[in-house]
C-alpha cells in the first residue's frame, strides 16, 4: 500500500522534470512537492546555472502549460515566513509550509492548528507575509 501511495505521490515527476529542464533556465532540480488549490501543479525546487535559487509551478492539467518561475531571492523565505506566522500566532501548533499559486498569486501555504483546535489553512503573500486567504477546518471528532 506504502509503494502504491509513493508511486502516485511521484507520478509524472519524471516528464516534469524532463520539461523543466528543456524550457526554462533551471539547469538543477532539488526536488518536487505538488501543490492543490483550484487548478493543480507539481512545485519545482531548482536552480539556473548562476546558482540562483527558483521555484516554479508546473500545471498539470492546461494543455497550453503557462509555467510561473519565483527567484526565492526576491520574496520572504520560508525560514521568514514561518516567523513572521509565529508572531502573530504563538499559541499555534505549526504543521507545514509550502509554495502556492492561486488566481496568479505567489504565496506560502502555512498548515496549522489553532489555539481553538481548529486545522488552519491560512496563505500569505510571499511578497510581504499580507494575508491572502484562511480557510479553518473545525474537527467532527474528539
């Protein structure tokens, strides 16, 4: 069950990586998380041949791949990001931070559980740590 999970976890990544590396600058890939709001998207962790740390969004369902390319260089880092969160929310238990894109917006999706018990999906904008959405899951069970 463990292979069967990993394998459709990694689906695909092969050919993306394949594409990545013909059609953009990235000369290196670290590594490929996916990301799932409205439209999906393997997120690509790489560098170009300056060294230059990016991130880009591979969408996997256009036929017509508009792929959106961030310099980490120039937006809050996840090591930033995370503090600017843990000061607006030090009661919270963090669970997770990941690249996100939604309606062309470059963010960082942080998971969490607030000091109400609740599982948080909050988005920030990778610019500036503005909240863009927080979307909060009350738990049915104890």
């Amino acid at each position: 069950m463990y292979n069967d999970l990993y394998d459709s976890k990694t689906a695909n990544h092969s050919e993306t990586e394949k594409i990545i590396l013909e059609q953009t600058s990235i000369t290196e890939i670290d590594h490929i998380e996916h990301f799932f709001g409205e439209e999906a998207y393997h997120v690509v962790y790489g560098k170009n041949e300056q060294d230059e740390e990016k991130i880009i969004f591979y969408p996997l369902e256009e036929e017509e791949k508009n792929i959106t390319t961030i310099d980490l260089a120039t937006v809050l880092s996840k090591e930033q990001m995370v503090q600017e969160w843990q000061q607006n929310c030090t009661s919270c238990q963090f669970v997770d931070i990941t690249p996100a894109l939604m309606d062309g917006e470059e963010l960082w999706e942080i998971t969490y559980q607030d000091e109400q018990n609740r599982y948080v999906l909050a988005y920030y904008s990778m610019d500036n740590a503005a909240v863009y959405e927080q979307l909060f899951f009350k738990s049915m069970f104890n």
